[in-house]
C-alpha cells in the first residue's frame, strides 16, 4: 500500500512539473514591444488628473478592467482646440466620425485558459494598478514592455500580502 501510495505522489509531482513548464514555456523569454494604432501617453493623462479608473471603467464590478472604446476617448477630446492639428488626435477624431472602435493591442502575455484572474478582486484589497502593471504614468508612448505574470510572481505577491496560495483560487 505504502509503494502505491509513493508512486500515486511522484505521479501527481511530475504532472505538476510539466505544467509549470508548459505554461512558463508560452511566456516570451525576452521583452516584446507593442504598438498601438494612437499613441496614448499615459503620463499627460495622470499629469491632468486622470485616473486609470477613467478609462479602465469595469475594474470594481468584472474580472477585467475594460479598454477605453473610441467613444469614451472622444467624450474627453471633442473640445480640444488641437483636434485637428495633432496627427494622433486627427487619427481619434477619423475613428470617431467613421464609427470605428479603435482596436488596442493587449500589453500584457495573455494568461493561460485554467487561470481564473478577476480584477475586482485585487482592486477591492486596495492593491494599486502599478503593483502588477508597473509604473504606466510614467509611460510618453504606447510603445512598451509587455508584462509577463507569472505563477512565481503571482505566489510571491499572494505570500507578502497573506492572500491564500491555495491552487484553486487561481486555477480552475
């Protein structure tokens, strides 16, 4: 019984190997640069005092904060005075006027299908967006680094803030 019961364990041990390093083996070893179809300058918005609240708006209520459709971006740009003479605003105001939502590119690795992630979660604990997201007010272009989570990062994090690290909260 004691050998069955040692096999059964080095079984479950080597699956869970494996799937560590089928996950981390999708996550690019080396930064991947983004582009966006409108430059976006996160640090002009925050300088103006808006928050990522403002164009992030399902944050408290979904598991996903939500990207900014075009609509929301022009409700705050329609009254620039420079509507017309910066390229980037000129391309807002094109998506605008042809009903086109503007199509943003993920800035972060996706997270395998078996992760359940909800913002709200971690937005309810009062973690701040740069915790996981790093410092995006500080970003002058779209251009950036994509973020890798990973489950190390994810157990470290969960272990400094005494959140549980047990495999079903995260994984399905």
């Amino acid at each position: 019984m004691k050998k069955k019961s040692a096999g059964l364990s080095v079984v479950v041990i080597i699956i869970c190997i494996l799937s560590y390093f089928l996950v981390t083996a999708s996550i690019p070893d080396r930064p991947v640069l983004i582009e966006q179809p409108i430059m976006f300058n996160h640090k002009r918005h925050q300088e103006k005092d808006v928050s990522c609240y403002d164009c992030h708006q399902f944050y408290k209520k979904y598991a996903v904060a939500g990207i900014p459709g075009t609509e929301l971006c022009y409700d705050c740009h329609k009254s620039d005075k420079d509507l017309q003479e910066k390229e980037e605003k000129r391309k807002l105001h094109e998506f605008f006027t042809n009903k086109i939502e503007i199509e943003w590119n993920r800035i972060n690795t996706p997270l395998p299908e078996d992760i359940v992630f909800s913002h709200k979660r971690h937005v309810v604990k009062d973690i701040e967006c740069a915790e996981c997201h790093g410092k995006l007010e500080e970003l002058v272009d779209t251009k950036r680094l994509v973020q890798d989570f990973t489950m190390d990062g994810c157990v470290e994090c969960h272990r400094q803030e005494q959140a549980s690290i047990d495999c079903l909260i995260c994984h399905k």
